[in-house]
C-alpha cells in the first residue's frame, strides 16, 4: 500500500496549496486574468490525476474488501460444516455410550448367571443335561457369551476414544476457523474505513475540478465580454478630451481596472476589430513607452480564454507612473472603462480616434481619471 499513502501524502499537500491560492483581486489584464486561467487549468489537471490516482487505490481497496469477504465467507462455510460434524460426533458419542450401557447391563446379566451355574459342578451339568451334545452346548454358549461381551466392551471403548480424538480435533479447527474469522473481520473494517477516506478524498478533488472548471469558464467569458465591449465602442457617442498630437503625453502608466502588476496594454482597433498594432508602430505610430513587449499580438490562440487570434494587443512592461505618449494624432477620449466601454476590466483607460483607427491605452493610473 506504498502507492496508497503516497498518493494520500501528495493529494494532503495538494488541497493544502488549494486553501492558500490567492483569490483574484479586482482588476487585472487580460494576459494576467489569461494567466489565472492557465494556473486553474494546472490546478485541475493535477486534481484530476489526482482523484484518477485515489480512484484505482479505492479500486484496489474494494478488491482486497472483495477478497476478504469472499474469504470470511469460505471460513464461515468450513465453520458450519464443522459445526454440523461436532454436532454429529457428539451424537455418535452419546450413542455409543447408551450403547455401552446398554452392553454393560447385558454383561452384568449374563456373569451373574454364570456365576449362578458356576456353582454346579461339571458332573452335575452333565446329570441335568439332556444329553451330552446338550452340557456341550451349553458351555459353548457361555463361551461366546464372554467373547461377545468382551469385543463389545472393547469395541466400544475403543468408537468412545475415537469420537473423543475426532471431538478434541474439530474443536480445534473451529477455534482456529473462528480465530482467523475475527481476523479477517477485523482487516475487512479497517480496508472498509480506509476505503471510505479514500473516496472522501477524492470526492474532495473531483470537487475541486468542478470548481476550477466553472472558474475558468467565468474568466473566459469575462475575458471574452471585456474584448466584445472594446468592441463595440463607438467614440462618437462619447465626450471628447480634446485633440492631442503626436508624442503628447495623455497619461501614466498604472495597474488599474483587472491589473495586478504596473504595465501598458496598446490595443490597435478598426471598425470593432484588434489588429496587430505591429502594422503602424515604426510606421505611422511611435512607440508610446519605452520597454520591453512582454506578449505579442495574436500568440497563445485557444489558450488563457483567448479565441482563434490569440492576444488582442501588445503588453509593454514598464513600472508604474511612466509617461504614455500618444502614438498618433487625434481625438482624446479619456476616463474609466465603465463609462467608456461599459466594462470595469481596463480601469482608467484613453483611447484616442485617429479617423477609423483607434488607440487603446489601458490600466493608466488612477489620477488620469479622477
């Protein structure tokens, strides 16, 4: 049972690890709440082999509760069929011994006959006999009489002492069989009630892959609404911050809205629909902070809750309060994404119309907005 108390050892630490997952703070950006879904995916997977693991360990406990049910079953057939055969030899013994005292009697009877006739002498016997044949019948009689009776006595004594050995023996064997019945008993409930921790276990686990399952499916889809909000915007209805040039500073970097770390996130847009922002960086757009891309447009498609093109803009990795340049001329939109996009998960965000093209900035700082 090695693989039964690794298996529970490693599925301890694991719901351990489960208590301690730090729970979503409010805000983050795609690629972190995509991330989320990545380490719940993780989570699952490790739950899911976990409980297959408690599963064939459960498996292997019923069979061995099987195997000792089937044993204590066949023990107990053995004790009843021994039960009967002591009832039965103690049947024959009381037989043989009212058999004994039956033989006793009759040789009780026939000594003190003998006895009686003893007394006359041989001359005597032949006087009242009828004839010789008849004194010699008599005493062959007599004879047999001794031999009968001593074979009977001995006969007797010898079934009596055989149906005693046979007594002592199944008696034996049931305390034996009745020994080794309450052992199995007693293995029979310890494997039931390890059985029983097993499967509470892995019912732990198989909850916990619910639990993650619908987790993950409410990421994809807050994912998937804050994508459709962005696009469905349309800046005509919205009020304009003014008109900013090329290079202006329309804000800082920050880690509002669905953030948990200070970066920028530039979204490139025409007619409700992100496109690779690499198609006018270095050309018609300047880079609006300098630091790294830490995500790629369209990379990771079917993966963190994204669809078919993968990540909808570009991830800069820059700390927080950097100054965020505007990549191209045009009108200023600015303020929280809840007014802006109907959706919470950019935060302070701008957006800026460059006649059909638009750029996103997202998770600004607070102070852009207030």
């Amino acid at each position: 049972m090695n693989i039964f108390r690794k298996i529970i050892k490693q599925s301890t630490l694991i719901l351990m690890s489960f208590m301690f997952i730090a729970q979503p703070a409010f805000g983050a950006t795609i690629q972190e709440m995509q991330d989320q879904i990545n380490n719940k995916q993780q989570q699952k997977l490790e739950a899911e082999q976990l409980s297959h693991g408690l599963g064939v360990v459960a498996s292997g406990i019923a069979g061995e509760i099987q195997l000792l049910s089937n044993q204590i079953a066949s023990i107990q057939a053995q004790i009843d069929i021994n039960t009967a055969k002591q009832d039965d030899l103690t049947k024959q013994i009381d037989s043989a011994v009212k058999r004994l005292g039956e033989q006793k009697d009759l040789l009780s009877a026939n000594i003190r006959s003998m006895y009686i006739e003893g007394d006359i002498s041989p001359l005597e016997m032949i006087a009242s006999s009828k004839n010789l044949g008849d004194f010699v019948d008599k005493q062959e009689y007599r004879d047999r009489i001794k031999e009968n009776i001593s074979s009977t006595m001995d006969e007797i004594e010898r079934l009596k002492k055989q149906l005693d050995e046979q007594r002592r023996e199944v008696t034996k064997i049931l305390d034996d069989q009745k020994t080794l019945r309450g052992t199995l008993d007693q293995k029979n409930t310890e494997a039931s009630a390890k059985l029983a921790g097993v499967n509470q276990d892995k019912a732990a686990f198989d909850a916990r892959v619910k639990e993650r399952s619908a987790e993950i499916v409410k990421l994809q889809k807050d994912i998937a609404a804050a994508q459709a909000a962005l696009s469905r915007v349309d800046v005509r209805n919205l009020p304009s911050s003014g008109v900013v040039s090329q290079g202006s500073i329309i804000g800082t970097v920050g880690n509002t809205g669905n953030s948990f770390g200070a970066h920028l996130h530039l979204r490139a847009q025409v007619n409700g629909v992100a496109v690779d922002p690499y198609n006018y960086l270095g050309n018609r757009w300047i880079v609006p902070v300098n630091g790294p891309v830490t995500q790629g447009f369209g990379v990771n498609p079917y993966k963190y809750g994204y669809g078919s093109a993968g990540h909808d803009g570009i991830d800069f990795g820059v700390s927080a309060g950097t100054g965020i340049k505007a990549v191209e001329g045009g009108t200023l939109y600015k303020g929280w994404s809840q007014q802006l996009v109907g959706h919470w998960y950019f935060g302070c965000m701008a957006m800026i119309d460059h006649g059909g093209l638009l750029s996103i900035y997202a998770h600004m700082q607070e102070a852009n907005c207030s």
